[in-house]
C-alpha cells in the first residue's frame, strides 16, 4: 500500500483565494500563444519570437534593469517537456490517501485525466514518462505534447462532466482548483478514482506533488528520477540568474505579480503564500507585494500599488491583452501609471498556461523571466 498525505506544514493562504481566481479565469480562457492579436498583449507593439536562444549563463544583463523602457514577452525556448523514462510501466495496484483523506485504489492507468488550474499536473504525468496515457486536457494544458487532446473543460476552467466520461478514464488527478466540484463527484460516483492533491502550487512543494502523482500512478522510481531532474535543472537555473543579477541589491528590480481579466473587471496583486512570490525571489528581484505585507491573492487597491512602487509588473498574457495590451492597462488603472513600471512601460508578460505551471517546466520558466527581465534586449518583444 502506498500512501501519501502532506510532507509539510502549507500556507492556507492560496487555496482560500484560489476559487475566486478561477471564477475569474472563466472570464478569459488562456489560449496557448505567447502575444495574439498582432501583439495585442503591448499595446499594440508587435511580439517577435523568443528572442536569444544562447543559454542563460552566456547572456549580457542591460546595465539598468530597472530603467529598462518598454514591455517584454517571456517565452520559453524549449515548452516541450522531455519524460524522464520511456515506455514506463506502472506497479499497480496502489492505494493511496489524498490530500482530503480520501482512500483512493488505482487498478489501471492506461487511460489518464490529469486536471488542474495551471496545467502542472498533466505536465508532471508527462514527465513521468506515462504522456501516452494521457486522454484528455483542461484549458490550461498548453505545452505541444498535449496540444491535440480533447479539451474536458468549458468556458475558460469549468469541468464538463459529459466530456470526461467520453473518454472513459481509468484513472483522474485533480486538485481543488477547478470544477465544479458536482463533477468530481459524479466522477467517483461512476466508478472512476479519483484523486485530489493540493491546490497550492510554488517551488517549495513541487516535489510533493510530483512524489504523489507519481505514487498514484504507481510509477515511484520514476518520480524519484524526475524530483532529482527537476532540482538539479532549477538550481543550474538560479545560479545562472544569480550571475545576471545586479550585485547591489539596491540595484535590483522592485517586481509585483498583477493579475488582470480587464472584461471581468477583476484586478488582483499576487503576494505572499500565491507562488508568485517565489517566482520572483528565484529571479533575484524584490517582491514588492512580500515588501508591502501583501498576503496572498487580494484586489488590487490603487494606494497598494502606488505604495509598492514596482518597477517590473509581471502578467499573464491573455490578461494583459484583456484589458487592451499596456496602452489599456495605464488608461484603465491610473495608479500603474504613476508607478515606475508604468512610467516605463516595464511590463512582463508570459504565457497563461505556463508562468505559473510548477513542475518538469519550473527550470524553463525561470529562464524565460530572467531573460525579459535582465536581458529585455535579447529577448522577445
């Protein structure tokens, strides 16, 4: 019997805000471009490719990121994910207790649904070598290998219950995240297991996952060769930014995570305990919102941003192009545009599926950030 529950003490700040989010991701669901519209997502400024392919490690850092003028695109020269292992074999069965103390028995994988708010599940099913098995995809499921699998989800993130049961899984990973949770529901109803992992999603519980879903689906040593993959290919990673860096901190950009669905009317900052956080730490970069005690995912108040004075707003995408690219985004919210991000135009955006997809693709995000951030010349635009 495999058993898995919590390795450690969370934050319960993420999974309070996290249905709200999704409630708001409905509003505009993340398509798999980087910029649409010819370059809607600037402003109008039209979006190139990734930029440099030359590795971290050899890229120049403009002398003044901070000052930087004008919007850039983060984009990952490598979105593919590479399995740790082919033609994987599970040791099944197993039985295991989930995060909500469910005890779940898995007989068969040959037919997996993997579905969660940001796409890291099916992701980390992928990297464990067991993509082949993988039946269907949510919204934010956007990395090539799973780009023509049929979507199980509607209206942005909303659980279609007929169009899972379509595909006959063997087995679902899913998380609090998304629903409805009736679909869930119906799902163990029907017979299929079902298991529920944590909502909360940063680097300090990657390897959690990948240990639970790779339990689960009884392929452990393999979790145990993709946990090692992934830490080894994210502290390269750090280390490389660590070197494109400013050496004075006091030089370092002051960076805040915005979340926007301009057709919602739905602005929030992403502080402490979102991920985000730890994205922007892992960049060498000042967490205005961690700076500020800005606890989780909150609306955004103008005195908030003012106050934070960023000089970096990173986005999502579809966000970003929302609210009608930068132009928008500083008509729309004149607080930005008193800060020095607006005053620069200094804004990151990256793909929805991806910026914050922990997992087999953490190290890859990473660099397409630190890129825009630190080499916005060398990147796209």
């Amino acid at each position: 019997m495999n058993v898995f529950r919590p390795a450690r003490a969370r934050r319960t700040i993420v999974a309070a805000a996290i249905a709200v989010i999704a409630i708001a991701l409905t509003a505009c669901s993340p398509g798999t471009g980087t910029s649409g519209s010819g370059g809607a997502g600037h402003g109008g400024e039209t979006a190139g490719g990734c930029g440099s392919t030359a590795p971290l490690s050899e890229l120049t850092p403009v002398k003044d990121p901070k000052n930087w003028e004008g919007p850039t695109t983060a984009c990952m020269n490598e979105p593919g994910i590479t399995p740790v292992a082919k033609h994987v074999k599970s040791s099944l069965p197993v039985t295991v207790t989930d995060n909500q103390g469910t005890q779940v028995t898995i007989t068969d994988t040959s037919r997996i649904l993997a579905l969660d708010l940001y796409g890291s599940l099916a992701a980390t099913v992928f990297g464990l070598g067991l993509g082949d098995n993988v039946v269907g995809r949510d919204t934010s499921t956007g990395f090539p290998e799973a780009a023509k699998l049929p979507l199980v989800t509607q209206n942005g993130h909303e659980l279609n219950g007929e169009a899972i049961l379509a595909l006959n899984p063997s087995v679902i990973i899913t998380d609090s995240s998304i629903g409805p949770w009736d679909v869930i529901l119906q799902m163990r109803e029907s017979g299929i297991p079902v298991v529920v992992l944590t909502p909360q999603r940063s680097l300090d519980n990657i390897d959690d996952l990948v240990t639970q879903v790779a339990a689960a689906l009884g392929v452990a040593p393999e979790g145990e060769l993709l946990n090692a993959r992934i830490q080894k290919e994210v502290s390269t990673t750090i280390a490389d930014i660590a070197k494109l860096a400013p050496a004075n901190p006091a030089d370092r950009p002051r960076v805040m995570f915005f979340y926007v669905r301009g057709n919602a009317g739905i602005y929030y900052i992403f502080g402490e305990g979102s991920g985000a956080d730890v994205l922007i730490q892992s960049l060498d970069a000042v967490d205005v919102a961690g700076e500020i005690g800005w606890k989780g995912m909150r609306p955004m108040t103008a005195e908030a941003i003012i106050d934070a004075k960023p000089d970096v707003l990173i986005m999502m995408t579809k966000g970003l192009e929302s609210i009608g690219g930068v132009d928008g985004l500083l008509e729309r919210i004149p607080a930005i545009a008193q800060t020095p991000a607006g005053q620069h135009r200094r804004i990151i955006d990256m793909n929805d599926t991806e910026v914050m997809s922990f997992g087999p693709r953490t190290s890859a995000v990473l660099d397409a950030l630190a890129r825009a951030l630190y080499a916005p010349d060398q990147a796209a635009k």
